[in-house]
C-alpha cells in the first residue's frame, strides 16, 4: 500500500556540491530523509518506470535510509532499482553502474571523507543519467522544493533483504540486489595493464593501499590482492565499518598518519596508497616521498598514454580552480586544452560528456577520467601503478624528472575548520571588498599583480558560476586563493590555498614550509584570519 504522509519543511536541506550532508542525528529526525528524498524524486520529471541505482559506502545510517530510498522509489514510480550488495558502492562503482545499465540516476549514500558513527556524519546525493553529480539547475530545484514540501510517498512495506545476490519485487519495483566489485574491477582492467603490473608484482614490487575501513576495501582486495597478485594484508583496514573503526576516512597526511609513517620507514614499501570514506579520493606516497594531489595530477596526464585505455592521447585536462597550474604547463607540452572549473565534479561532467576533456583533477585529492563521471581513488592508484609498471622508476624519481622538465609548484592547503559561519562570512565579504584597491600594493608575498572573485562560464552550455572562491595573484606567479568550503556538516570551513612556481632551472629541493612562507604571512596580512576566526593555526594541513 502506498502511503501519503503529511509532513512540514526543514530549512536546511539546501545540496552543497557534493549533495546534502548532516550529523546522523539530523537525519535522524522523523521525516528529515524523507523529506529531502521525496524532493529528490519531486524535481525530477521521466522516471516512471524507469531505473534507480542505490547504495553507499557503508556508514552508519547507510543500511536503515537504504530501506526509505527503496520504499519511497517504489511508491514514487520507479519500475527497477539496482542496490549494491550489503548496501556497498562506492562512489565512483555506482557512477559506472549507472551509466553501464542505462539507469535514470541513483542515489548515493555517503558523506565522503567525513567521519562515520552515531555522532558523526551521513549523505544524500543524487547523481543523473551520466553518472555524475546533479548540475546545480537540479539541486536548485531539490533545495527549493525542500522548501514548500507537504507531504511524501512510501510504501507501507517490510523492509527488503539486501543482502542475498538476486531479484525480488517492491510493490511493482523490481529490486536487484547486484555484486559492487566485479563490473568495476573489469572497468579497471580494461583500461589499464594489468599484466605488466602483476609482472611488476611478482618481480618484487611492494605495496601498501590503506583503505581507511570504508568502502574501498572489497574493491582493492579484489583488484591488488587477487587480480594482481599482491599479498594479502597488502590492503590495510580492509573491512568496511559503519564508524570506520573510528577512523576519519580523509586520506591526507594527517588522518592517514599509519600510512604516511610506514612509507617514511626505512623498510617502506616502493609504493603506498589510500582512498577516503567513499573511494572517490586518493592519497599517492611513494618511499619517503610524498605526492600532492595537484602533482599527482599533472604527472598522470602527462604520462597517461602510457596505459591502453589512454593511449590515443588526451582531449584536454581540466582542474578546479583551487587547484596548482602544474597540469598548466602539462597540456602546454601536449598541446591540449587546459579547463579551469570551479570546486565540484559535476562541472567536469559536462566537460567529458562533450569530448573536450579526457582527465581532471582537484586538489582536494579527487582525479579521475571520462571513463565515469566521478573522480576515482582506486583508478588514479592503478594509473600511478601503470606508469610505475612501464618506466621502471620509482616514485621520487619520477617526480623529480616531472618538476626537471616543468618545474615545480609549491603549494600547500590550510583549512581553518568548524568556524562560526557568520564569521566566515564576514572574512570573504571583507576580502571581496577590497579586491579593486590590492593590484599595486605590496605585502609579505611581494607584489599583487591581480585580485578578483573567480567566476566561471561552462563552455559547453555557456552558464555562468560566480563568487566561486577569492584570487590574490602576484607579479612573480605566486597565488593565494580564499574559499569557503561546502563539504563539512558543522560550521564553515575556510580553505588557503597558497602556491609557489620555480621554474626548472629554479630550486626543486626546497621544504614546502620554507617556499611558502612568505605566502602564509601574505595569507594573514590580507584576511586577518586570526582576527576572525580566533585561530592561530590551520585545523589541518594537506
């Protein structure tokens, strides 16, 4: 029997760029879920009878919403749903499940590289047709519907056994309940080759992939250990835990600190990688040397033809605009298009559907290709592991021979985390401010040759995004860009990114700290973020 339940609006179910994102206990709230599902399914028009795809990464929360997802499906019109086993799919797994089954969307469960737990985070996100993230002319119409909702659908109905391979009916639903890894590990084998990386393997190469408790373990089990013949425990954290074994699935140096120490030990693996809550980021460590996201990016495009599924070339590179120009001076040399997009993946979609763009990247540790439309942990690992298969150089020798022939852009983020948001707010207001009066004058990062608040024409439908983050840029190449970011659940946070360019013939051998210093001290002059946020340090450095 379906149901219609009355219910009145929440004020707060507003998607950010990567859907909506709560503390458990605000989804907790009777009718919070489902408010915001059914404004999901009341923005979108076509789906009668038609396919969703569903699943998560596991958190807590994920398996209880799994059940509203598909009662509310069914008692909206959805003639099939595809749910992950066990209610698994990482994010990028679910991207190809979409497009491989010529699904009308899906709805992925997670909160990313957020912490997992009864106090800690859950997600919604709806992804379309193309396997990629809603374009805000969507997620507009989910935040304004969540606005004025009265009511809801949903199947009076037990709840569903998700668990067991197989198919069964939901009211006038078909349910498959699907396996999570094969299709994507055969995705992963067919770009990339896996018999010189299983050689590679077996010649003696080791590795370590930390997959944080989350939703990569299964997955890398599956493709390290059993297709490519690495030992097992080579995946650490390998289980998928619903509070990730009280880990934060962020694979940055500082919550994949495990990691990061064992590749600076002595006896270090060649190789180590990591993946975040829902297997969309990546952390890239080679022996004692540690790889930025915006490097990783710009030494995968410039050496992806390496792997089958990329030898024909690229068709452009794209990166958020937070994110190093190091990719800059890659699609220079290869003579392709570079795309600056604002933070959120669903702006390179559009870039790839189009055939402009074949790899992107952010610095926020998110890379992946057109081979889905959401950035891919594990695909930038295999990349890394091809690469690494074919030139037979390690990792540190392989940047260095990058930054020999591009130079190098020293850059580093610093989020200032959990800050009063009307504080936050009154800090950009205040640098946007004054953008007209700073090119000309001179602070501790030397001169500022522009300032302006970074606003974004899509080249594919000509549709503009503004104030998408503040750009200080100096007389020597050297940039220092203020954002407030969209992914926490408390507060605001206030993301710097601070970057230094040395050419070739420049010094390569510096500490990071050392080469932006002056930058950091720029950083303070120009937003006094101590005076706004009562912090004298950053809550955490990548």
């Amino acid at each position: 029997m379906i149901q219609t339940v009355a219910t009145t609006p929440f004020d707060d179910q507003q998607p950010g760029t990567s859907g909506l994102r709560k503390k458990v206990r605000v989804f907790q709230q009777p009718h919070y879920a489902e408010n915001f599902v059914q404004s999901v399914f009341d923005s979108l028009d076509g789906f009668a009878g038609q396919t969703l795809v569903v699943g998560g990464d596991g958190r807590y929360l994920n398996r209880e919403v799994i059940q509203i997802v598909l009662k509310m499906a069914a008692a909206n019109g959805f003639g099939r749903a595809l749910v992950g086993q066990g209610g698994i799919l990482s994010t990028p797994a679910a991207s190809h499940l979409i497009r491989a089954s010529g699904a009308f969307g899906g709805l992925v469960l997670s909160a990313s590289h957020n912490p997992g737990g009864p106090d800690e985070d859950f997600g919604i996100k709806y992804n379309i047709g193309n396997g990629g993230p809603a374009p805000e002319k969507v997620t507009d119409a989910i935040a304004a519907r969540s606005l004025v909702i009265d009511s809801y659908k949903i199947l009076d109905a037990a709840d569903m056994d998700i668990d067991t391979i197989g198919e069964s009916q939901l009211s006038e639903m078909t349910v498959e309940i699907v396996d999570p890894v094969t299709a994507y590990a055969d995705l992963m084998e067919s770009l990339f080759d896996f018999a010189a990386i299983r050689a590679q393997i077996a010649g003696g190469f080791t590795l370590a992939f930390d997959s944080m408790s989350a939703v990569t373990g299964p997955y890398a089990v599956e493709i390290f250990e059993s297709r490519l013949g690495a030992p097992q425990g080579t995946v650490m954290n390998g289980t998928p835990l619903p509070d990730f074994g009280h880990h934060h699935p962020d694979p940055n140096l500082v919550h994949a600190k495990e990691l990061y120490d064992r590749m600076m030990a002595p006896d270090a693996p060649d190789f180590g990688a990591a993946s975040d809550g829902d297997g969309d980021r990546n952390l890239i460590i080679g022996r004692h040397s540690y790889v930025t996201p915006s490097d990783s990016l710009a030494v995968l495009a410039a050496n992806a033809h390496l792997a089958p599924g990329y030898a024909a070339g690229l068709k452009g590179i794209a990166r958020s605009m937070p994110t190093s120009g190091a990719a800059d001076r890659v699609a220079e040399k290869l003579g392709v298009p570079l795309y600056e997009t604002p933070t959120g993946w669903k702006f390179f979609g559009n870039l790839l559907d189009a055939g402009m763009a074949t790899i992107c990247g952010e610095e926020s540790a998110g890379t992946g290709s057109d081979h889905v439309r959401e950035k891919d942990g594990i695909w930038a690992v295999l990349l890394w592991l091809n690469i690494l298969a074919v030139r037979q150089q390690s990792v540190a020798a392989i940047m260095a021979d990058h930054w020999a022939t591009y130079g190098r852009n020293y850059y580093a983020r610093h989020d200032y985390e959990a800050i009063a948001k009307d504080k936050a707010d009154a800090l950009m207001a205040a640098l946007r401010a004054k953008l007209a009066t700073l090119p000309g004058t001179a602070n501790s990062g030397g001169t500022v040759k522009a300032a302006d608040d970074f606003a974004y024409t899509d080249p594919t439908d000509q549709s503009v995004s503004r104030n998408q983050g503040v750009r200080i840029l100096f007389e020597d190449g050297s940039r220092v860009v203020f954002r407030l970011s969209g992914t926490g659940t408390q507060g605001a946070t206030l993301r710097v990114y601070i970057e230094r360019y040395v050419g070739p013939d420049g010094d390569l051998g510096l500490e990071t700290g050392d080469a932006l210093a002056p930058l950091i001290a720029a950083a303070q002059e120009l937003a006094d973020i101590r005076g706004y946020t009562g912090m004298d340090q950053p809550s955490v450095i990548t």
